[in-house]
C-alpha cells in the first residue's frame, strides 16, 4: 500500500513534443503528491508539488494532472525542450514521503 | 549559502572497511535524511533525523548507522562494507516536520565497494 508506481523508465519525446510521465498509488491517505527532476550528477529537486482537492496546477511549462478516483497523477511537459532531459520522480506522502522509481526523459532536438 | 554539501564526491572501498559520509547544511533545517539510489529503483530512505541528538530508521536502515551530533551535519557510517552498498548516496534536508516539506538534496556521493 505504500507503492508508488512510475511509468515509463525511459522516455524519448522530439523537441517540441509534450512529454507524459505517469504515477499511481494505493494509499488513500497520501496528502501531497511532489515532483522532482534530476540531472546527471545532481541531487533531486522539487519541481512542482499538488495537493489531492485540486485536479490540475500548472507551472510555466509544467502541470501535474490528479485523478483522485482512479489515484493517479501524471507530468506534463509542453514544448519539451533539449534543457528538459533529466530523471524524473514522482513521490507521494502521508508521514513521510514515499519515491516512484525514477523516468528517464531525453529530448531529442 | 552553499545548502547542503556532501564529502567526499566518490569513493572506492574494498569489503569489510568502513567509512563515513559526511552531509551539511547551512539552512537551519531540522530535518535531515540519508537516501540511497539504484537503478530503478528510485530514492529509497536509510535513516532520518527530525533533531539535533536524534535519529530514526528508514527503509533500508541495515548496515548503516547515523549520527547527529550538531544540527548542520549529519553522518552516515558503514560499519563493514559490502558490494551491496554500492550506490549513490544522497542527503537532504528540510525545514521542518512536514512531509509536505520541500527537500533539498546534495549533489551526492558515489560509492564503489570491491
């Protein structure tokens, strides 16, 4: 029940094109559902974060789609670009935060 | 501020030595956590600290130990390495007692155990 489970590991989207990653959890009390983005030799770090009373926030390029019935969330990137290829993590937290296992972005210019 | 460091970058140890990973941070979080990433695996947590003098088990706790002595550093030791802690060791930190808390990582200490 503490599983968050990330789809894809890898992913390879045109520079331009929108980029999709997906997470799901079974955990109902789950509060706060965060993404972060890492580069190669990089720590994680926060890019966006939801809460499960709204379905939708957007951030520039990036917006974070909550489907509280079905939990599951999902990133979006609109105009994936070159600067966007990094790993991503979604994360869900009760009392403390649990990670997904990581998707890996590359855009291709 | 230099926000959370990690020392050393890298390091290659042979079975059954020990050492330790040193993480700061210059932010007066109260938080703090040890992480260990595998390939697809994700962040899987080792230890935690919610306080100066405290510290709490993860998820993969065994074969480390940790300390927090001051509030800005908190250790990571490996008492009798093993190939199996071959990883990348990232600490974080956070503000306060929230999980909702955004965490701030280290850029990591890459560890190679023969």
């Amino acid at each position: 029940q503490q599983q968050v489970k990330q789809s894809p590991q890898s992913l390879i989207v045109q520079k331009g094109g929108i980029s999709i990653i997906n997470c799901a959890y079974e955990n109902t009390a789950f509060d706060y559902f965060p993404w972060y983005q890492q580069f190669p030799g990089k720590g994680p770090a926060l890019l966006i974060a939801i809460r499960p009373d709204v379905s939708e926030k957007k951030e520039g390029r990036f917006t974070i789609s909550f489907n509280k019935s079905a939990k599951q969330f999902s990133l979006h990137i609109m105009d994936s670009q070159p600067g966007d290829s990094a790993t991503y993590f979604c994360a869900a937290s009760y009392h403390q935060l649990i990670w997904g296992a990581g998707t890996k972005l590359i855009i291709k210019p | 501020n230099a926000g959370v460091t990690q020392t050393p970058k890298f390091r290659v140890l042979k079975t059954g030595q020990s050492m330790t990973l040193l993480c700061a941070q210059d932010m007066n979080h109260e938080y703090m956590y040890w992480y260990r990433q595998d390939p697809g695996m994700g962040l899987r947590l080792i230890h935690y600290s919610v306080g100066e003098g405290t510290t709490a088990k993860g998820e993969v706790p065994d074969g480390y130990n940790v300390s927090r002595l001051k509030k800005q550093n908190f250790l990571l030791g490996l008492e009798s390495a093993a190939p199996s802690q071959t990883s990348v060791y990232f600490c974080a930190s956070s503000p306060g007692q929230s999980p909702q808390e955004t965490q701030y990582f280290g850029p990591g200490t890459r560890l190679l155990v023969l």
